[in-house]
C-alpha cells in the first residue's frame, strides 16, 4: 500500500514541475511533467481501484 503514497506524492511533484515548466516557457520540462504526472496519477488511482486504500495500522 506504500505504493499508493508514493505514487501520489510523484504525481503532485510532478504537477508542480509541469507548472513550473509552463511559467518557465521549457518545452522539454513541460513534456516530462504532463506525462510524469499523467502516468503516476493513473497508476496510483488504478493501485487504488484495485487494491483499496491504505490503511495506516
């Protein structure tokens, strides 16, 4: 289940990278940011969907 956080946690860097990237006017880190933060935000929700959420005990 840490593997739901960690995922999350990429996905929101990544999201900030890719806003970075576009306040920034860089082609190549705008790339890298959407398709980081589409990649590891659809692997979180379908580690999710498939193995629930995490439970912290």
């Amino acid at each position: 289940m840490g593997t739901v956080i960690i995922f999350s946690l990429v996905s929101i860097l990544s999201l900030i990278g890719f806003i970075t990237a576009a306040k920034n006017k860089n082609i190549l880190g705008f790339i890298f940011g959407i398709i980081s933060f589409a990649l590891f935000g659809w692997f979180a929700i379908m580690t999710v969907i498939h193995s629930g959420y995490p439970t912290f005990t």
